[in-house]
C-alpha cells in the first residue's frame, strides 16, 4: 500500500500565494520559513519537505508566477489578424496583473529569479518571447532591431498602464478603466509599430 502524501498541490499553492503576499509588500528579507508557514496554517517541516530551503520557496514564488503569467498569454493564441493579436497579448497582461498582483509585484517589481536556471534577461525569458513575436507579426520586414525595440516599449507601456491601475491611479470603475488601457495602448502602439 501506498504511503499517503502529507503535503499536497493545494498546500504548495497556499504557500506560493502566502509567499508571494509577503514578498510583495515586505520584501523577501521579510520571508522566512516559520512564518510563511504559520500563515498558511502548516509546519516549518511542510515547507522544508515541499520546497527543500527558504531560498527555494522564494525562487518558486516568480517560477509560479511566470507560469501563470505564460498561460494568460497561451491562452489568446493566433489568428489571422496579428494587430488584433497583439491587441488581446496586452489585455491578457493586465488581466493576468489584476488576478494575481502578488505574483505580478514579485515578478516586476522584486525581481525575484525563478531560480529555472532560464535566463536572467526579461527579454530573453519565454514570456516576452511571444510578445516579440507577435510584434514581427505586426511589424513584418521591419530590421530586427525595430522589431526588439517596440516589443520592448510596447512591453513598457502596458507595463505603466497596468502599474498605474494597480496602485490605484487610475479612476473609474472596471469598464471605465480597461476602456482607458486599451484607448492608451492603442494610442502609443500606434506610433510604436509606425515609428
């Protein structure tokens, strides 16, 4: 007979999430395992067995979030209109930012590595991959150097637009404020793209 697992998926994701919490608005010197784990309502030796270190959990909370980020992304897919395209990739940013902010903070704003061994360079990491590729989608005969500059402003843009509505700035309710993101990224990618 099999031996039943102690620690589950459920308790690796509620100590992702408490993570992510306290890195977020703390830092990641405020991280240890105790308290993590007291908030999320489970031993020290229940993060030791699921994440191995302190350092690891840390490292798991961006590797966490990229993944949720790379599926937000997966999830507009491709058409046969690449503007609309791209359009659907920055609406997918900002709704990935809104439903997960802890994650999205310490992703962008902590820099925390996800520790994959992947690359260091937001540029090179898978996520911005796909945004570089539907701006050549866009853009298409445009030099190479055209095509990474505007995925990176267009990538800064959406950026500032979804920083901005997370720390309150912008006003509105739900509707007034993704119509004011699309109507400001359309706007700059206008000029982006053209440029």
């Amino acid at each position: 007979m099999a031996r039943p697992r102690l620690h589950d998926d459920a308790l690796r994701t509620r100590l992702l999430e408490v993570t992510s919490q306290v890195l977020s608005s703390d830092g990641e010197s405020a991280v240890t395992v105790r308290k993590v784990a007291a908030a999320a309502g489970t031993s020290a030796s229940a993060v030791y067995a699921l994440f191995g270190s302190r350092e690891a959990l840390v490292e798991a909370v961006s590797g966490e979030g990229f993944r949720r980020f790379a599926e937000y992304l997966g999830a507009v897919g491709q058409s046969d209109d690449p503007a609309t395209d791209l359009r659907a990739l920055g609406g997918a940013y900002r709704r990935f930012a809104l439903a997960d902010p802890h994650f999205y903070r310490v992703m962008f704003y902590r820099a925390v590595s996800p520790g994959d061994s992947g690359p260091t360079s937001a540029i090179d990491r898978p996520t911005f991959r796909v945004l570089h590729d539907a701006v050549a989608r866009v853009a298409v005969g445009a030099p190479p150097e055209h095509v990474l500059n505007a995925a990176v402003g267009l990538w800064g843009l959406v950026h500032g637009l979804v920083s901005l509505e997370l720390a309150g700035l912008l006003t509105g309710d739900e509707p007034e404020r993704e119509a004011a993101f699309d109507r400001g990224a359309a706007t700059v990618a206008s000029a982006l793209l053209g440029g």
